[in-house]
C-alpha cells in the first residue's frame, strides 16, 4: 500500500513537472534570481563597452574585439519637413560575420552585440542603447532631452522576453514612458537593420 501511495505521488510530481516545463522561460524570476541576472547584464554591459572602446581606439587593420557598421538619416542635417533639422545615426556593434553564426548553427543576428543610436529632431534629442545576447535583447537604455528640460533616463533589463526590471519612469508631462512591448518590437527591426547591412 505504501508502494502504490509513493508511486501515485511520484506520478503526480511528474506530471506537474512536465505539466510546468514548458512555460519555464516565461515565469519571472524570484528577487535572488532576478538580482543575479541583472548583475550578468551589468557586467555584460561593462565588458561590452570595453570592446567598442578598444574598438574605437585600435590602429586601422589591427584585429579587434568588435566591428562596427553605421547607417546614418539625413547626413548633412538638413531642413526635414515639418520637423527643422533632423538627424539620426544607427551604429551596430557585432563580434563577427553574420554568415558565420550560421556554420555555428546560430541564428545570424546572433552576432550582434549592441546598437547605439543618436537622433536630433529640432530641440528634442534622444540616445538609445540595445544590448544583445546571443540574440536575445537583455537592456534598454533611453536618454530623452527636450530643449532646456532635464533630461530623462530609463532603464529595462530582459530575460528572454520578459521584462525583470524598469528603472526612470518619467513623470514629466513632456515624455512618455515607453512601453517594454514595443522596445522589444524595435529591438527586433533593428537586428534585421543590422543584416541588411550586410545584403549585396
């Protein structure tokens, strides 16, 4: 009897468990969990900035830690139309060759590491940071400036799709906070942004 009682337990725990699994990368983490995913982004984050510095920095034809692509609106910033001037500029960090992620049966954006964007439309200015892991957006950074207001700073940190943290909700009348779906949705453009720099 106790043999039948431990076996149907087992088989109830069993089908919990399999019952559960696949909505394993969906469920948010706990606090100690989520603290220690945020501080693997930070520390992403950190030593991904060291790679664009160097980057930057190195001699032409040295072998770097990243490469850079640049796609750039309105060049030499002139008049749009009901805006004034106008500018924006897309630069795509990537650690190699999209069609190289494939013989790694990666997908190809997989190679893309961060997207650093600046745009100036009349008085307003906004800076955007997406951080990438093997293709996964993990941060958002936003940098918003209207005219001679202070500027305004949010935050978001990601597991797979799902939002672990925000950090600077505006409460100026002047911004709105912006919504994790749609970073997510420009995330994706940007990444195949990104590959198309790459069609010939």
């Amino acid at each position: 009897m106790k043999k039948v009682r431990a076996l149907h337990r087992f088989c109830l725990a069993l089908f919990l468990v399999l019952w559960a699994w696949p909505a394993r990368g969906q469920a948010l983490p706990s606090g100690s969990v989520q603290d220690a995913e945020i501080r693997l982004i930070r520390e992403l984050y950190s030593k991904t900035n060291e790679s664009i510095r160097l980057a930057r920095t190195k001699s032409s034809g040295e072998v770097g830690p990243l490469y850079c692509n640049e796609v750039v609106i309105n060049r030499f910033d002139g008049s749009w139309r009901a805006v004034g001037n106008y500018s924006r500029k897309a630069a795509f960090w990537y650690s190699d060759q999209p069609e190289f992620a494939r013989y790694q049966n990666a997908p190809e954006e997989s190679v893309l590491v961060k997207v650093e964007v600046q745009e100036t439309a009349a008085v307003r200015s906004l800076a955007e940071e997406y951080l990438f892991d093997k293709g996964e957006l993990v941060f958002y950074f936003r940098r918003s400036k209207a005219g001679e207001s202070t500027p305004v700073e949010e935050r978001f940190y990601f597991h797979g799709k799902t939002l672990l943290r925000r950090l600077g909700v505006p409460t100026d009348g002047a911004f709105e906070p912006t919504d994790s779906n749609l970073v997510l949705t420009k995330a994706k453009a940007l990444q195949k942004s990104f590959l198309a720099t790459f069609d010939r």
